[in-house]
C-alpha cells in the first residue's frame, strides 16, 4: 500500500498547484476590479440641481460594508466630507456650505447617491465617494463635476467729442461666464478694437472689448455691432451701438428768393444748424443795429411782416452749444417792383422738346428734298407732241374738232407741264350751222388746220403766197378780231404753255 501511495502522490501534487493557482487569480481579478461605480464627468449651472450616483459592486458577496462618505476636494482648496451614512448612527452632512442643500437619494449602503441642490460656482470640483469595507479596507469612486455659466452680456456707447484723436466710442462685455467668452465687432467706420478678461473668484471670467476710432461729425448715429459667442449659447448675442459723436454747429440761412419787395408781406428766412447736442441759443441781428420793427423772431425763424427800405440790410444767424458757437448771414436786397419768377421747364421736358425740334427739322428737310427731286425729275424734254394751234372758229366746229381723231390721240400730261382751263362757261347758241357767214358772226369760215398739217407742201404753198394768217408764230402776228354781233358766241385763241 505505501508503494501505491507513492506512486500517486504526483499527480495529486500537480493537480493541487493548479487549484492554488485558480485561487490566486480570482482573488487578483477581484482585487482589481472596480467595485465602486460613479459617473466620470457632470456639467451643470448654477442655481440648477444635480444626482451624484454611486453603487457599490460586490460579485463574490464577501465584502461587508461599514460605512459610506462623500468627500468633496474644491479645484483650489482641500478635501472635506459632505455626507456621510452609516447603518446604524444614519446620515451626517457635517460641511456648513452644503448644508440643506445634500441630500441621500437612496438609504441604503449599496446605493448612496446624493443630490446637491441650488448650485454655485463654486461647487465645482472632485466629488468621491469612498466605502469603509472589511476586510478589503477602503473602496472608492471619484466623479468631476464641471460648472458652466453663461454670461451676462452687455453693449453701451460712449459720448465722445469730434476730434483728431482716436478714443473709445463704444463697449461691449461678456461678465461672469465659463468658459470664457469671445467677443467680435462688425463695423462700416475705420477703427480698432482692444479685449481684456478677468477671472472671478469662482471660477468665471468677464470679458471686455472696447471699439476705437478717430470721430468725425458724420460718423455720429452710425451703428457698430458687437458679437459675443460662447458654449453656453445657442446662438451668438448680437447687439448694435450707435456712435454719439458732439460737435459745435454749422449753420446756414435759407428762405432768401431775392424777390423782397417794397410792400411784400410775410417774407421769412430760417436759420439750420447742424449740431450735437442740440442748439442751446438762436440769436438774429443785423449789421445795421436791432432789428427793425416789421421783424418778427420766432427761435430759428424770422419773419418780416413788411417789407420796407429798413429791412435792406444784413442779417446774421448765431448759434450756440455747450462745445462752441457758429454764425452764418446772409444779404438782403428790397425791390421797388415784383419780379415775376417763373420756374424753368423740368429737364425731362426740355429733353422732350429738344428731341421733338430735331424731329420736326428732320421732316422739313425730308420733304424739302423730295419736293425738290420731283421738280428735277420735271425739267426734262417733252415727252408727246404738243396738240397744233388752231384759228378761232365758232363753236359749232370746235366741238367737231373735239370729237375728231385728233382728240383720241391727246396724251396725259408730263411732270413739270401746266394746263390751264378756262373758269366760265362759253356760251353757246342754236346757229351751227355751216351754209350762212352770219353763223361765223359775219367772219370768213375758218380754215381746217388739220388738213394743213397733213399736207405739208400745201403749208408751204400758202406760206410763199403771202397769206400770213395761219403762221404758227403767234407771238409776231395776232389773229385779225372778228366782228362779233350781240349775242353771238365766240372763241379765244389758244394759249400754249
């Protein structure tokens, strides 16, 4: 038996080593392990509330509890407890600055989360919560807690004199807030701008920004805008500022119409200033002395009732604030008549007629070279024969000869000719016919001229014979007057053209 015995002793050994072992490192991880759980990191503002929680883990049920503290350790200053629970004695809070405002949510060891009510700045910091255990001793679990702060935020302009050097116009700040803000300008004036900060004594920080610039009268009622953004805003803060530049006034008088006439009633002059703050004192005098009786002062506004010779004068406009005075003046001339003032057509209707004129030119030119193109186009040769003379006859064979071959072959007018026609009717009587002279009012009949024009040695036959009665040269020899009793019609010798 002992030689079995010793035959298996080493693997009894071996298997004994092993369990050791198990043992060691079950004990290790449970040493280890973090048997206090707590939040890391909290954020919170002040006048708020806020649950610290704690809970204690104990796997293998082997660690009795004894007691539980919540130690409190500022970011500048030492470690102080500020609640403590025990089974037995109950809950204690024996730090005098949280006192009424820590209380234990849970009563119990297991769980002994707290809350901390009406915060300040100043509770920012390390909150640990720490077990009295047995037989492990002290088990622990640290949470930061970060206070946030938004800032008051402010914007207000300084009253500044004009002036040639640069001074601070406005400013803008962001107090007591955490983190720190950043302030930024928006601006249409040259200038500059400086920040500062300050840290308060709980941990917040003001911030400052003041906005510089050399000012000028025109830059009084112009807006600089001031922008402050930080982590505790939704959105950044906007807020405009208008510059308030003072100056001394500038003044000028208004209201002359160089129209003051002897006898015109109620002529005013009005003296503007431009000034910052506004005018204190409005004066009016002349250079002559005080003013005359017809004049009227109210404040700005002079007025005469009625114009005479003792209001032709000058008159001066005073004005003054608390950085200066100004005058202006200003001539007035009186008139033995009125003038009659017109005001000039507006420049839209001058441009209308101007263009109108240009127009109506145009359209005369225009005319007068188609007229005149027209009157060229006329003075060129004939283009028909013109109709042979005829001797005067009666009636009777004139409306023969009209309805002859002669009158079908009569061709229009030409441009440039004239025809004239006679205005009166030509009389006519019941004695065409041709077998009595007295039809002729007594006068030899009158020759066909157109048979002489169809036989032209016939012409010249007469022509050499001496009978000049039928020459075509009307303007050498006039056609003899026919004895033309009362009553009867005749004919006027043509008229060529």
């Amino acid at each position: 038996m002992a030689r079995d015995y010793a035959a298996r002793w080493p693997g009894s050994l071996v298997r004994s080593t092993w369990l050791v072992v198990a043992a060691i490192l079950i004990a290790a991880q449970d040493t280890g392990a973090q048997k206090v759980r707590v939040d890391e990191k909290l954020e919170a503002y002040p006048t708020e509330s806020v649950d610290l929680h704690c809970e204690f883990v104990d796997r293998g049920g082997r660690t009795k509890l004894t007691q539980v503290s919540w130690i409190w350790e500022p970011t500048d200053g030492q470690r102080d407890n500020i609640a403590v629970y025990h089974p037995i004695y109950g809950q204690s809070f024996p730090n005098l600055s949280f006192k009424d405002r820590v209380s234990f949510l849970h009563n119990t060891l297991e769980n002994p989360s707290i809350k901390i009510s009406n915060l300040r700045m100043s509770d920012a910091g390390r909150y640990t919560c720490e077990y009295a255990t047995y037989p492990s001793g002290n088990e622990q679990g640290t949470t930061t807690l970060v206070m946030l702060a938004k800032p008051k935020n402010s914007a207000n302009v300084v009253t500044v004199q004009a002036g040639t050097k640069s001074v601070v116009v406005a400013q803008c700040e962001a107090a007591e807030g955490k983190p720190a803000a950043t302030i930024k300008w928006l601006a249409s004036v040259g200038g500059n701008h400086s920040t500062s900060t300050t840290n308060g004594p709980d941990g917040t920080v003001t911030v400052r920004s003041e906005y510089r610039l050399v000012p000028t009268p025109a830059d009084n009622g112009r807006e600089v805008t001031c922008m402050v953004d930080q982590r505790t805003q939704e959105r950044p803060w906007v807020y405009p500022v208008k510059l308030s530049v003072e100056y001394p006034p500038s003044v000028s008088i208004e209201g002359y119409d160089n129209n003051w006439y002897v006898g015109r009633s109620d002529a005013t002059l009005l003296c503007l200033a431009n000034a910052n703050p506004a005018p204190t004192t409005v004066t009016w005098t002349t250079a002559s002395g005080p003013l005359p009786e017809t004049v009227e002062v109210d404040g700005n506004k002079l007025t005469v009732r009625k114009v005479d010779d003792a209001v032709n004068t000058t008159f001066t406009c005073e004005v003054k604030n608390k950085h200066g005075a100004s005058r202006h003046q200003i001539t007035t001339i009186v008139i033995e008549e009125r003038r009659q003032i017109t005001s000039g057509p507006p420049t839209g209707a001058v441009i209308g007629g101007i263009l109108g004129c240009l127009a109506f030119i145009g359209i005369i030119i225009a005319t007068a070279f188609f007229i005149r193109k027209r009157q060229e186009d006329g003075e060129g040769p004939p283009k028909h024969k013109p109709p042979p003379p005829m001797k005067a006859g009666s009636s009777t064979e004139m409306l023969n000869k009209s309805s002859g071959p002669m009158a079908t072959e009569t061709a229009p007018l030409s441009p440039g000719e004239v025809y004239y026609e006679p205005t009166g009717g030509e009389p006519v009587t019941n004695m065409d016919d041709e077998t009595t002279g007295a039809l002729n009012g007594g006068a030899p009949p009158v020759l066909d001229d157109s048979a002489k024009y169809d036989n032209r040695n016939e012409l010249k036959d007469h022509t050499a014979d001496g009978h000049h009665g039928n020459n075509l040269d009307s303007s050498n020899h006039e056609p003899p007057a026919a004895n033309i009793a009362r009553g009867e019609s005749f004919v006027s010798p043509p008229m060529y053209v």
